[in-house]
C-alpha cells in the first residue's frame, strides 16, 4: 500500500464528513496539490513551499538543494 493520498482516498474520506466540512477538506487538498503544478501556483512558490506541499501530501521531499 502506498504512503501517498490520492485524490480518490480524499474523495472517500469526505464522503463521510458533513458537505462543508468536506468542501474544505476537498479544497484544501486540491490547493495542496495547485501548490505543485507549475499551469497553477507551482511557479508563484519557493522550492522550499512546494516541497512542504509535497511533505502535506506524503512525498518526499526532491528541491532541498534549491534552498539549504
């Protein structure tokens, strides 16, 4: 089994939440997720915020040479 949450395991989850607690789970992942894609915020952030992102979401860390 994989360390890394997918949109699907997200979608899952919040099907059991109230719709707005959902609704900002959802978002919240999703804007984790923008924080990585460089057609989104990806190149609007530091090496050092999308690599927390990636920590957010269960992957490792690849821009640490970028910022120590």
């Amino acid at each position: 089994m994989s360390d890394k949450l997918t949109m699907e395991d997200v979608t899952f989850m919040v099907e059991k939440l109230s719709p707005n607690d959902a609704a900002i789970i959802y978002n919240t992942f999703k804007f984790v997720n923008d924080l990585l894609n460089p057609e989104m915020y990806g190149h609007a952030v530091s090496a050092e915020v999308r690599d927390q992102a990636r920590v957010c979401l269960g992957l490792p860390k690849v821009e640490q040479n970028a910022y120590l």
